[in-house]
C-alpha cells in the first residue's frame, strides 16, 4: 500500500475574529477581502503570499479611517 505525501497546511492570516465591516468590504479580523476569504483555499501560494503581503498596509489605512472614540 502507498501512501499519499500530506500537502502542509495552507498558510492563512485567519486570527478568528471573523466579523466583515460592511462599509470597507473587509474583515477587521485578517483584513482580506470577501473575495480573498471565499477563494483563499483556491489561489496559490503565490497569489496568497501577495495578499499576505499587502494586509498590513490595509489594516493600518483601515484604522486610520475609523474616527477616534471619545469614552
């Protein structure tokens, strides 16, 4: 009997906090996009290491759009 090689785990910026901001079309958890969250097990390793690449950028403009808070 062969045994099938295991593929390694997708990498994935998922940090369990799912909640889509309506308005930015974003999940404030990982800050990719409906698109990116539905597709994400299809694209590459590629195409998701550029998508890694450019959540920070967006979660920094994501919260320097949001109004502070006064409490």
């Amino acid at each position: 009997m062969t045994s099938t090689p295991l593929k390694p785990p997708i990498r994935t910026p998922c940090v369990q906090v799912c909640f889509v901001d309506p308005k930015a079309q974003l999940c404030v958890g990982c800050f990719r996009t409906m698109e990116e969250l539905g597709r994400w097990t299809r694209y590459s390793d590629a195409e998701r290491e550029t998508i890694m690449t450019a959540l920070p950028e967006r979660e920094a403009a994501y919260k320097a759009a949001k109004p502070v808070q006064q409490g």
